[in-house]
C-alpha cells in the first residue's frame, strides 16, 4: 500500500527549518507537494521554495528530507528540489474589485466553458467536478480546473495540489497542475483554516481576475467548479463570459431537487444552456454483503431531467472509495481506474466528448 499526502505532510514536519526555527511544512517551504501511486509504490515529489541567499543552509534539511521519505513504507521513489529565487509578487485579487465592468469575452485559449452547479451544498458537486476534470484529462483532452467555489474551495485537496501560484508581474498568474489538469483556485491563496470574508464585488473580481488573468495555456475545456446556490459568482460567470453550458448535480433526495430546480431557473434565465443534470449518491452496495439500497431515493433526477427534456447524464454511486480518494488528493479515476465507481466518471466524460463538450 503506497503512503498518503497526510502520512507525508506529518514526517515532513519533523524536518526543521535551520534558518526560521519552524517546521519546514509550517514555513511555508513546501510547494508543489504529489504523491502517486506506482506499481512499486507511491512516487513522492515537491518543491522547497526558498530565498537564494539560503541555498547552501536548507541543504541538509532537503536531504534529510529524501532520506526520511525513502525510508517510509510504502515509498518507491523521492524527489525533493530546491527552487533558489526570489519569491513572486502574489496577484492581488482584492483589487479586481475595483474593475470596470465588461461584456461577455472569451478567456484566452479556452475553447469550451463547461459550469459545474447545484442548488445546495452537500450534494458533491466538487467531488464530480474533480473527476470529471481528471477523467477528461485521461482521454486526452486538455482540462483546466477553475474552484470558484470562493467560499468553500476544496479542488486543491482533491486534486493533490499545494503551494501558491506565481505572479511574475503582479497581474498575470501562473495556474499549477496535477493528474493532467490546470488548477487555479482561492484555496491555493489562502491557508486552508482561513475563512474568506469578502462581500460580493469583491468575489465578483476575483473571479473575472482568475478568468481573464491566469494563462490557462491552450485548453479543450475549462471546467468551472461553481458555489453552491443561485448568487453572485453564477451571474457573474454567465454574464462576463461565454458558458457552452451548464451541468447540475443533485442527489436523488427531495430537499436537494427542490434547490436543483432552483438553480436550473437561475442558468434558463441567465440564457446559459443546460446540458443535463447528475444523480449523485445515486445508490450504496454494501461492501461485506452486496445488498444495493438507495439511501436517498431513486429516480428523482431522472424524471426532473426527463420533464425538462435533458438528458441524465450519469448515476454516480456512493461509494467510500470516492470520498476517500478525494481526500487524499488523487481521485478515484486516478487511484482505483478500473473500479466501478470510476468508470462512471470515465463514462461522463466519454459522453460529453461524444456530445462536443469535453
């Protein structure tokens, strides 16, 4: 069984910082951290961002750090490099607030904007958005992931990503990448413990800066990965840019149709075309028995998707194995891909390559 990130992140702290007397994780220093399952074991890779002046110090903490994780159960391969510059200028998104307002406009090099939505938290509209994002990615699409899930962003977890995008001039912003997908995120600005206190201009400009002012490279698709509900970040996605569509995930439990509803009004007046709509925690096997029971209802997103002629475009099953994949930072299509609940990602995806969309 190969190590986890957490298993990871825990020996790591036990390397000191010889220069600011802290932890090297609790420093700051550790960027880019991936852990990937291999036939031989995990492969352990990450950055220590340092100042260039401190080179020949962090020497011996960056070896005494791939020796430790060489050392780890579990661990086949170790890559720890140091990066010796100066530390970029953050981009300040609290700044884009203040922007004039446009139009609709393209994002530069993006051909599809694809909205992942639901009418309520909880239903895990960012766990199917992570594989989706993945499983494109798997069939050879180029995938970028944008968390606009401001208030709650979780994609840098679930996607195994640390460390904090570049700005090389203040304005532009340097996205990171892990399992074949382009990341950007508020997440990756803050600390996960922080809360973002922001009222809603301020959102509104931090999201069209992390639209228009990230390089997203050349993309097949752009995945955008909305809040919950029906509030600022929705309108302001559909109203500053071209949106192909709009993806609406729910369980098949009556509160949550009832808010997916919602938010189906929210896209029809926003004139943001609805692409068909997902049962997620569709149904639960029992891992000991096999029993299969539906632990939130069956068949509601159906008949909602058949009522507003659009198709049902996937039954995800709940599954531990979803939940625990996304916590450790590599999702289920990545960790287990020939497992039944993977392949229904993997399904999704090929659908909606099928249908122009991926």
């Amino acid at each position: 069984m190969s190590v986890t990130r957490e298993e990871v992140l825990e020996r790591l702290r036990d390397i000191a910082d010889p220069v600011g007397g802290q932890d090297i994780v609790s420093a700051g220093l550790v960027r880019a951290l991936t852990v990937e399952d291999g036939p031989g074991g995990g492969a352990v890779r990450f950055v220590l961002e340092i100042d260039p002046a401190r080179a020949s110090a962090m020497e011996p903490a960056r070896a005494a750090a791939e020796t430790m994780l060489r050392a780890l159960p579990g661990v086949a391969a170790v890559s720890v490099v140091m990066t010796a510059h100066s530390a970029p200028k953050p981009p300040d998104l609290k700044s884009a607030a203040h922007a004039k307002p446009k139009g609709p406009e393209p994002v530069a090099g993006v051909d599809r904007i694809l909205a992942i939505a639901s009418g309520k938290g909880g239903v895990g509209k960012s766990t199917v958005a992570a594989n989706l994002a993945v499983a494109l990615a798997a069939e050879g699409r180029r995938v970028g992931l944008l968390d606009a899930d401001v208030y709650g962003p979780s994609q840098p977890r679930m996607l195994g990503i640390s460390g904090r995008p570049a700005s090389p001039d203040g304005k532009t912003i340097l996205p990171l990448r892990n399992h074949g997908v382009t990341l950007m995120s508020l997440g990756l600005m803050t600390r996960e413990d922080e809360a973002v206190v922001w009222r809603g201009p301020m959102l509104m400009g931090a999201l069209q800066q992390m639209l228009f002012q990230v390089q997203w490279g050349a993309l097949d698709v752009l995945i955008v990965d909305l809040p919950p509900g029906t509030g600022d970040v929705q309108m302001t996605l559909c109203q500053k840019t071209h949106v192909d569509g709009a993806i609406v995930v729910s369980t098949p439990q009556d509160i949550a149709l009832l808010d997916a509803r919602k938010g189906i009004d929210m896209f029809n007046k926003l004139g943001t075309p609805i692409v068909g709509l997902i049962e997620n925690m569709s149904t639960h096997v029992c891992t000991n028995c096999g029993h299969e029971e539906h632990i939130f209802g069956h068949g509601g997103v159906a008949r909602e998707a058949e009522k507003l002629g659009v198709p049902l475009l996937a039954e995800i099953p709940l599954h531990l194995d979803i939940r625990t994949a996304a916590d450790g930072g590599a999702p289920v299509v990545v960790s287990k891909p020939d497992a039944p609940q993977a392949r229904a990602f993997r399904d999704l995806a090929r659908r909606l390559i099928e249908m122009g969309l991926g």
